[in-house]
C-alpha cells in the first residue's frame, strides 16, 4: 500500500517536478514527486506531495528530509491527510480547518438549510397567492434572530440596562 507524504514550505518560483524527484532520488524508484503548481503562473504554490511504498519508508524518509533545505529553504514533511471527496483527479489543494465562530468553538457549518428553507419561503410569498403577510414574514425572523452567547448573555443585558438608564438621564 503506497503512501502520501505533504511537502510544504516549497519556494514559490519555478521548479521543476525532476528538481524535487532529484533530492529523494536516492531513496530508489518507487519514491514518486508532484508538484502542486499554479494554474495561470505556472510557478509553484509552496507544496507537492510523495509517494512511497510503505509506512516504514514514509518513517524513515521523514526522519532524514524533514527540515533538508531546498532551495535555501527548509522543506516540511509530514504524512499527508486524505481526499476529500471533491478532488478527482484535478489540482490538489491542502486541507485547511473550517473557519471557527469568534468565542466559540463551533465549525461554521458550511450549508445553511434553514436560511435556504427562509429564501424558499420568501420566493413563494413574492409569487402570490400564499396568504402570507408581511407581520408573518417578521414574526419568522424575530424568532429565528440570532441568540447571544450564553456565557456572555448576563454581561450583555447589564450593558443594556446601563445603556438604557444613561438614555433616561
């Protein structure tokens, strides 16, 4: 079973893919390089990836590359993550963690379907027809309106009332 090995920190200019082959050459024939490269610059997007043969091999070639400079940089390798399932045969891109809600630590889901079920609702009401009405369309929104932070809601609601007793004065 053959794995994959991330190279990171490339220079980004101009290499060649048997540049890179070059440096590993010494680990025999079933070491493979791919280098990741722009599609409009042709230049290298700072990453590329190994194939070898075995998790010993991937072991050992870690332990004597990692940190090796190349280029007059240092390159990074670890084992790479899997595919995903929209990488067919395509570019390949590294795997970045989903941005995270500020205060939580939440992914952002990346699909809304309750904002898409809103915009369906919305559709219809524009057609015609569906009885809806515009104190409908915002008791919907009132209470589907955005909850604060509930480590932070008895802070808040001591700001509104500060707030609302300097408006008084």
């Amino acid at each position: 079973m053959s794995i994959r090995l991330y190279i990171g920190n490339l220079p980004k200019e101009e290499i060649d893919r048997q540049e890179l082959q070059a440096v590993f050459a010494e680990e025999g024939d079933g070491v493979t390089t791919k280098l990741i490269k722009d599609r409009k610059t042709g230049k290298c997007r700072g990453f590329g990836f190994l194939t070898v043969n075995n998790d010993e091999q991937a072991d050992q070639i870690i332990e004597k590359y990692n940190g090796l400079l190349f280029k007059d940089t240092p390159i990074k390798l670890e084992k790479a993550l899997p595919r995903t399932k929209g990488e067919e045969g395509g570019e390949e891109q590294p795997q970045t963690p989903k941005p995270v809600l500020q205060g939580t630590s939440a992914p952002v889901p990346s699909s809304n379907k309750e904002g898409s079920r809103r915009r369906e609702k919305s559709k219809k009401s524009r057609r015609g027809g569906g009885g809806s009405s515009v104190r409908e369309t915002a008791a919907n929104v009132e209470t589907e309106a955005i909850q604060p932070d509930p480590r932070w809601a008895a802070k808040l609601e001591k700001l509104r009332e500060m707030l609302a007793a300097q408006a008084t004065n």
